[in-house]
C-alpha cells in the first residue's frame, strides 16, 4: 500500500465550480501536511500547508482528520488557471517527505 | 528557482554508463530530497539528508547512491545506468516546523538508451 494515496482523477470541471480533492496516509508518524501544485513538465511549488483546525488561503481551504488520516483541499470559484496537478505531501518525524501521485484538474471555459 | 540548482538539465546515457546528478542550495536548509518522476506515478522519493553527513533510502533507491557534500550540495549517482531509470528527477530543499520554506530545483530530464 503506498504511504500517501490520492485519486488521480482526472477532474473537469466548468470555471466557477467548486471542486474537492482528497488524500489518505497511511502512516500515523506523519507530522506535518501539504498541498502542492505542479504545471506540466515543471517543478511542484507549495501551495499551503494543512492543519487540524482547517486552513483557508482565499479561494483554496485545507483540512487535516489525523484521527482518519484523511486530508482535503477544496477550490471554489475555480479559475482556468487553476488547471493543474495538486499533490498531497506528507512529512514524516524522520524528515521524510512523501508525495502522492496527484490528481488533475481541468478546469474549462 | 530561487535557492535550488541542478545540473545537467539534460542527459542522453548509454544503458552501463555512470553520471552523477548534482544539486546546490543557497538557503542554508538542512533536508535536501532527490527524487524521481515518471509519467502517471507522481514523484517518488529515491533518498533524503535530513541533515548534513546523514543520508536515508526513500522509496525507489535501488540503482542509485547520495553524497551529502556538505550542507549546500546533495549529489545523485547512476552507477550503473538502466533504461527503467529514464525519468525527470528533482532535487528539493525543505524546512520547518511551524512554517515551511520548500523549493524545488529546475528537474534533470534523463533518457538511459
């Protein structure tokens, strides 16, 4: 089972919806919670960190269940722009830091 | 990228040839992570330092060897290259404990023929 597992999608959705993308880890050591964005063929750059009581970063919201082991990140209003590959990104104690596959949103005029 | 560099951008190797990847950071992080992207697998840890003069196998360190130069540099070498070991690779700094600092550098696109 892989440590951190998300639903690849691919998502598509009309601009303005308000979309959902969910993330499972499998480790209870796990410390510390993360979205990422990746463009194609780019680099990921952090999008926001997550925390149990919820987090909010203007139109993007991140939770954090530690007792399911479940992280979210919701979009509302979507933008074109936010056409992308959002990855889950958990920190272990040790310092390592594992990635899920992604899941891709398009989102269409 | 501000922070992370890496080099080569771009490699061709013969399946057996060796190279190493190298990567430099100028913002005095302790982690440094390599790791590797293939298409429809998202990226997969191949090892981290989580401080300097310690490295760790990640995910998929098989074929491959880390040498944490010293706090700045953190190198990737293919002994042995294999075609399975065509893939985007990426070095990427992290920080933090209640907020974080992470980049990533540009990404080494390797072809192993």
């Amino acid at each position: 089972r892989k440590e951190v597992e998300q639903d690849p999608g691919p998502f598509n959705v009309p601009e303005g919806a308000t979309v959902a993308f969910n993330c499972t880890y499998s480790n209870s050591a796990s410390q510390s919670f993360f979205w990422y964005r990746q463009d194609c063929r780019k680099e990921p750059k952090l999008l926001m960190s997550v925390y149990s009581s919820g987090n909010e970063d203007g139109r993007f919201t991140a939770q954090l269940n530690r007792a399911s082991q479940y992280i979210s990140l919701l979009i509302r209003d979507s933008k074109l722009s936010d056409s992308a590959t959002y990855l889950c990104v958990v920190n272990m104690i040790t310092g390592k830091l594992i990635f899920g596959q992604g899941t891709t949103l398009q989102v269409k005029p | 990228n501000a922070g992370v560099t890496q080099t080569p951008k771009f490699q061709v190797l013969k399946t057996g040839q060796s190279m190493t990847l190298q990567c430099a950071q100028d913002m005095n992080h302790n982690s440094m992570y390599w790791y590797r992207q293939d298409p429809g697998m998202g990226l997969r840890l191949i090892y981290y330092s989580a401080s300097e003069g310690t490295t760790d196998k990640g995910e998929v360190p098989n074929g491959y060897n880390v040498s944490r130069l010293n706090k700045r540099e953190f190198s990737l070498r293919l002994e042995s290259a294999a075609p399975s070991q065509t893939s985007v690779y990426f070095c990427a700094i992290f920080e933090g404990t209640e907020t974080y600092e992470q980049y990533f550098g540009p990404g080494t696109r390797l072809t192993v023929t």
